[in-house]
C-alpha cells in the first residue's frame, strides 16, 4: 500500500523525448531549490511516465496532488502553461491534451471509479514545441520551468496554510 501523504508533486513525462521532458525538470528544480525554500515535510516529489496506474498509485491518498506535464495544443504556442484545478467535479477538459498516449483524464476517470482521488488534484500543462526523440527542452519550455517550479511551491503554500519559508 502506497505511502499516505499530505502532498505529492508528480512530474509526468520522458527526458528522451525533448519538451516531453518539463514534468522532470519542473521536478529537478524543486529538488535544488528546496534547501533555501524547504517544502512541508510530508511533500513527496516524484516522477512517473504517465502509467494511469502508476500516476494514481503516487496520488493515491494524497490530500494534494500537483501534477506537471507537457501537452499538446493546437494552435499551440510552446511554454504556455495552463493551470487545471478539480475538486470534487469532472476535471474540465483542457485545450491542451496530454501527450502521452493514454492521458491525465483516463487517469482521473479510472481512480475517481476506483475512490482513489486525492481530495485535490492541480494539473500543469505546459505547451511544448518538440517532441522528438533528445534531450534537452525547447528554450520556450525551459524558459517556464522556473516559473513553474515558483507556481507549485506556492500552490502547495496555499494548500497547506502555510507562511512560505524563503531565504532572508
């Protein structure tokens, strides 16, 4: 049985296929900035392929899930992030779809049918522009990446009633 959480950050995604990879790097930079802006002690930072599976076993029992991705849109306009909030309703359907194969809303679906949801759930999708097989993110995408990394440590403040703790 997974371990219960108060907080679980899931990067979703592939380093090997270029802007696939913002969910790990969103992930590395909450890593290296947590030792001057510590997060809660009870926030788990993971990364996941995007398995439906194995996205609702990191999630599983978490009162707050922050998931970060890449996405697809068209038009698209890569390094867009939108910001996706689910409560106790239907995870609205995005402009932007995953890019993985099966996405985020089978995901939802099936834990929702399965009573494993976190009691919330907040999706990042960032707009990519490559997708290819590589390594190394976009500029447009890498350029999100901070300021992305900024928005869910302060989601999880938000969340968690918390005064941020930032370096003096």
């Amino acid at each position: 049985m997974p371990t219960r959480t108060r907080v679980a950050v899931i990067g979703v995604g592939n380093d090997f296929r270029r802007d696939d990879g913002v969910g790990w790097a969103v992930l590395a930079r909450l890593r290296e900035r947590a030792g001057g802006r510590p997060l809660p002690p009870d926030t788990v930072l993971a990364t996941c392929d995007g398995d439906p599976g194995r996205l609702i076993g990191l999630w599983q029992g978490a009162r707050l899930a922050v998931v970060v991705d890449a996405a697809h849109a068209h038009p698209g306009t890569p390094g867009r992030v939108h910001r996706l909030a689910l409560d106790a309703g239907l995870l609205e359907q995005p402009s932007a779809t995953s890019s993985h194969g099966l996405g985020l809303g089978e995901a939802v679906e099936l834990a929702r049918v399965l009573d494993l949801m976190p009691d919330r759930l907040v999706v990042y999708a960032v707009e990519g522009a490559e997708s290819d097989l590589g390594t190394g993110l976009s500029p447009a995408v890498a350029a999100a990446v901070d300021p992305l990394a900024e928005a869910v440590e302060d989601e999880i403040t938000r969340n968690s009633g918390m005064t941020a703790r930032r370096p003096t």
